[in-house]
RNA sequence: GGUCCUGUGGCCGAGUGGCUAGGCAGAGGUCUGCAAAACCUCGUACAGCGGUUCGAAUCCGCUCGGGACCUCCA
C-alpha cells in the first residue's frame, strides 16, 4: 500500500497543475472543505461537492493515511449580498419564516445530514459552526488588525486589501489582478464605510433590532462570512494544512479571502493544495433556485419533479456522478441517468457474481495488473471515470469467469475480491441499494423458484412462464443461468 | 465589458502528439424451451477554418457555441 501511497497526484488550483501528494506530516493529512449555509434544503448540486470531496476522503484514508477531515456549518455571517445592510440569510430566512434563526439552522441541518446520510457520504471528523467558534473569529482579527491588515469604520472591521496587495499577491488563487478587479467593481449603495470597495468585512456592526449579535472589543456584531472558515481551520488544522477543498465558485471571493486573512494573521499561506470540484448543471443550465432549474434531492428520490422521467435512488445518482471527473461540468438529465442505472444494475451483479464465483487452478488475466490500474487511476488526482472503467473491466472478467471462459486463481480470486470491495464501496462509496438483501422475501422466492423448476423439468413452459410473468409484474426479474435461477 | 474553463461517435463521459477508455442505446451472432442476463463481433468520433509537425482530435491563432467567476452561491 505504501507504494501507490507515494504515487498520488494532485491538481492544485493554487499552481494550476497536477502536483505530487506530500503531507506537511507524512502520513497524516488534514483536509477543511467548506460545508453549506444552513437557511433552505440543499440541492442536488451542492450535493456533488460534497460527494465529490467524500471520494477524496475515502481514498485518502484507503491509501493508509490518517486523515483529520472537517467540515463546517455556516450558521451566521453569510450575507445576502455585499452592501453594508446586506442582510444575513439565515436572519432573513428566519423574519420571512417567522422563527428563530436557530430553528433555522437547525431544520436544514438535520436535512443536510440526512441527504449525505443517503448518498452514503461519510460524516467529517469535526463539522463545527461558525456561531460556536465566535471568540476564535474575533481572535484572528485581532492578530489581522496587530499585523496592520484591517482597519476599524463604524464598529465595524474590514480587511485591508490594497495593503495586502503590496506585500502579498491577492487574486494568486483565482487569477485575478487588483487593478482589473477595482476597474470592474460594481457600485453598490452604502459602502461609505470601506476605504476601498474590494475590503471585505472582517465583524461587522449589528444594528439594535438584529437577533444574532455578539459583543466584541469593536462593539456588538457579528463575523464576516470569510473568517469562519480561516478560524476554524487553523484551530482544527493549524496555521497550515494540507488540502482545502470547495466548489469553483467559492474559488473567487471566498478562497482568496481565506488565503489572505490566514497570512496576514499567521504569516504562512494557510493551505498547500486546493482543490475545486466543478458545477452540476440540470438540462444543460446551472441549477438555481430563482430560476427554478434546480432539483432537491428528496424530488429525485421520489420521481415528484419536473425533470426527470422516473425516480432515481441515491446511489445510482452518486454512480453517475463518480463516472464524471470532480474537476468536470456534470450535466444531469433523465436519459443520461437511466444509462447510469443500467450500469450501476451491471456492476452490483458482477460484484454479487464475485463472491460466488469458483476459482480455478490459475488465472487467464494478470488480475495483479488489473488491481494496479484502480490505483493507477485513482492516483492520478482522483480520476474516478477512469477508475469505473477499469471495474466494468473486471465486471466483464468475472462475468466471463461465470460463464466458463475465463478461469481465475484462489490467490487472485481473493485479491479481486478485496479490492473490488475496497474500491467500489469503500472509496466510490457504491454500495447495493436493490430489494434483494430482503431477508423475510428469500425462503418466499426460494420456494417459488423451486416450484418453477419443477414446471421446467417437466417442460410445463406455461405454468413456469406464468410465474415468470407474474414476478416481473411485481418488478422482479428472473435469470436463468448454467448455476441456477436468480432474481433481483 | 473583464478573467478563466470548455465543445469528443445516437446519448453520457475519459484520455492522449502517432499505439484509436468505459457505460448506455443500436446491429449481427453464441447460449437458452422461449425470454432475460452473460459472452463474442461491429461504429474509425473528437465544433469550424487556418498554422506548426514526418504525423494533431491532442500544440498555436482566429471564428462560432456552451459554462463559471467578476455580486450571494457547492
């Protein structure tokens, strides 16, 4: 293991390239990807993100590494927009709602985590919120404001990006430059308190009617949406970690203020590879709620939406998604997920297959060489369509080893299996989502079956064609093989 | 308007300067009582126009189309 340990890659949008994995601690990783503002249901686009950073995980940790995953909830500062009364979404989830902004954040919470509880995402090590990390947020302020990169305006405190610039390169990650940005800055009403309209709030003043508000050495208010995250990385991760991860569009404003409030507070650039999975779009746009072009993953499950043609599980979804690189545009449609059904039917059979299957006195592929190509794949920055290539592979191989064409070794027969496992449900996180594992439904169909098989041994094709028929009315499908008869 | 990404066979999607992923759909075949499944065979695709090269879909330029960001967004 400690080879293909050696050979990951990373594309780093910081550097623009693929670069060699190395852990500031060899074999420890620490990995921060932003998490979601809790004031409405996710959609399913936020949900590739998060999937999308789930493989990373679970292949960081099937390589041996000992991974600190965190992962956070935003439950104050995110505003609605960048105008100095710019309201935050939680607050006004909750004025429109009639609740308490905690209530809020709370019911969108447990449905966020029950959404990634069904695509099968495991939970982060640490997931902390920004209201509970407050005096750590006013902390790093400090240390900005001692550093002489933020300046105080009305109780407020805003980051002093011109000054930054001087020192270090603001926009390194998001390929900006200053001067394009000041010459294309929109104006927007109130900002008479920054010195500059590219500063971004560090804390800002609460007026006297707003709910979430604490004290600080500036007076009541409450943090910038860009610290939390700089805050609680450090406190979890240090001053400097290992891979911080989010969605393109977090790349520009919110990354690059992460980038900058954490050296301007601690001196280093806070993370060594970022990483930025792309956009999931709906019949070719990009979801959006105003629009109405987005799609909540309950719809989806249940068939209740306009898009799409039928129902869809999670893990079929998850597969489509893991057949599409993390970096890639995903263009979600009825048809293309029906062909991901199909496929995902086609690699739990075989994975059903495999455990069944009988070895042989040696094997007619090299499955040592198979084996190497899921690494191989999965190494160079987590190619996962290319990874479900090299399965559907070994999906045609065990088939034939099925049939009697092929033939594997004891030794090998294991190895396949192991790593199969490992890969399709430990690091695609697939796992069998059919009615089959049914355990009160399998003494029935046994019986059924074998009543079947009667009728075919005494050539009674319409008695075991009327049982044919009758199960797949009720959606169940019959096959008949050299071994026996199975159903799923 | 600015910055950047992208355009692959019927559909979805990898990838590469020359050795032509994979899934789905389609055609033919093997197997099967018939099906289904599985297996075998079949598609010479890379937006358009130029250029570089012995050779480009892969590099460069232009044109057209799609997208992201620039303002909240996974």
């Amino acid at each position: 293991m400690s080879t293909e340990k050696e050979g990951l890659k990373i594309y780093n949008s910081l550097a623009g390239t693929k670069e060699k994995f190395i852990p500031i601690n060899e074999g420890f990783v620490g990995l921060y990807v932003c998490g979601p503002t809790v004031y409405n249901n996710v959609h399913l686009g936020n949900c590739r993100t998060f999937i999308s950073f789930d493989m990373v995980y679970r292949y960081l940790h099937h390589l041996g590494f000992k991974v600190r995953y965190v992962r956070n909830i935003t439950d104050v500062g995110h505003l609605v927009d960048d105008a100095d009364e710019g309201e935050d979404k939680i607050a006004k989830k909750a004025r429109l709602e009639e609740l308490e902004p905690m209530e809020i954040v709370q019911q969108y919470t447990l449905d966020f985590h029950n959404v990634l509880e069904k695509f099968n995402t495991v939970a982060p090590n640490i997931e902390p919120t920004a209201t509970g990390h407050i005096i750590e947020q006013i902390e790093m302020i400090k240390a900005i404001l001692d550093n002489g990169f933020g300046y105080e305006s009305n109780g407020s405190v805003y980051f002093d990006v011109e000054k930054y610039n001087a020192s270090h390169p603001y926009g390194e990650l998001s390929g900006r430059k200053i001067e394009d940005l000041l010459s294309n800055t929109r104006d927007l009403d109130g900002q008479d308190e920054k010195n500059n309209p590219l500063d971004f709030a560090l804390w800002k003043n609460a007026a006297e009617e707003h709910i979430m508000k604490w004290p600080s050495p500036w007076g009541v208010g409450f943090p910038g949406w860009h610290l939390e995250c700089s805050a609680m990385s450090t406190k979890y991760l240090g001053e400097q970690f290992d891979i911080h991860g989010g969605g393109m569009d977090l790349k520009f404003p919110h990354h690059e203020c992460e980038i900058a409030q954490g050296t301007a507070s601690n001196g280093v650039s806070p993370v060594k590879y970022w990483m930025h999975g792309n956009m999931l779009t709906l019949n070719g746009k990009k979801m959006s709620k105003s629009t109405g072009n987005s799609i909540l993953p309950a719809e989806l499950f249940s068939g209740n939406n306009e898009f799409m043609e039928k129902p869809f599980g999670p893990m079929v979804v998850r597969f489509f998604m893991m057949q599409a690189h993390y970096r890639s545009p995903l263009d979600f449609t009825s048809e293309a997920l029906t062909a991901a059904e199909k496929g995902y039917d086609k690699l739990m059979e075989a994975m059903r297959s495999l455990e069944v299957v009988k070895a042989g006195e040696q094997s007619s592929v090299d499955v040592k060489a198979m084996v190497a190509s899921f690494y191989e794949a999965m190494n160079d920055d987590f190619n996962a369509p290319i990874l479900v290539a090299k399965l559907f592979d070994a999906v045609k191989y065990i088939n034939s080893i099925k049939d009697g064409n092929q033939s594997i070794g004891s030794a090998d027969l294991q190895l396949l299996q192991k790593e199969m496992n490992a890969f399709v449900a430990g690091v695609l996180g697939i796992r069998n989502d059919s009615s089959s594992s049914n355990g009160k439904l399998n003494p029935v169909m046994d019986l059924v079956l074998d009543l079947r098989q009667e009728a075919r041994a005494n050539k009674d094709w319409s008695t075991s064609d009327k049982i044919r028929d009758g199960l797949a009315n009720a959606g169940i499908v019959v096959k008949d093989t050299k071994d026996g008869t199975s159903w799923s």
